[in-house]
C-alpha cells in the first residue's frame, strides 16, 4: 500500500500574517481605542437633544418645588400654596389612618 500524496504534517504550523492583514488589525485596534476614548463626544452630535422638548427632559426640579411656586405671579401663587397646603393635609391624615389600620392589625 502506498501512503497518500498529501500526508497531514506533524505538529502545529503557524502561518504568519500577511502586511495588509496586520496593517488592518492595527488599524482596527487603533479606531477601536479611540472610540472607546471618546464615547461623550457621540452625545453632541446626538439628535434627539436637539428636540423642543430634550430641556423639560433633563429638568429635575419639581413642576411644584417651592422655588418655581414663589416665581408665580401672586394669584396664582396663592391658589398653588393652598392646594399644597390642602394637599400636605390630607396626606398626613391619610398617612395616619393607614398607620392606625395596620396598628390595629398589628403590622405597624
């Protein structure tokens, strides 16, 4: 019996890469890099900022803060003061209704 013409070799064989083959990992590499360097400047350029509405987005200050109550023109202010006051009211009975409840279940 002959042995095949194209024996498998003997051991690993490593083939080194070829220049553009490296060029393009480098380069790779390198766009990956900065990329990841940089990832706030995406947000510059990103559209959805741009929208009318992205500021009231961003806000964190409560539509009823106490700042933005006092800036009302003083009707307005009054009847806003009041509505928190009613509303702080019935908040704290509510609070204590529940809190007796559960008190008497003897969950508090």
């Amino acid at each position: 019996m002959s042995e095949h013409p194209i024996a498998p070799r003997k051991g690993p064989t490593l083939r080194t890469p070829s220049p553009s083959l490296r060029r393009a990992a480098l380069l790779a590499a390198a766009a990956g890099t900065l990329m990841a360097a940089h990832p706030l400047e995406a947000q510059n350029t990103d559209s959805v900022a741009k929208l009318p509405g992205a500021a009231a987005e961003r806000d964190t200050v409560p539509l009823l803060a106490p700042s933005r109550v006092a800036a009302l023109p003083p009707a307005r202010r009054a009847a806003w003061t009041e509505y928190l006051e009613r509303s702080r009211r019935d908040q704290a009975r509510d609070r204590a209704l529940i809190d007796a409840e559960l008190k008497t279940l003897g969950q508090a």
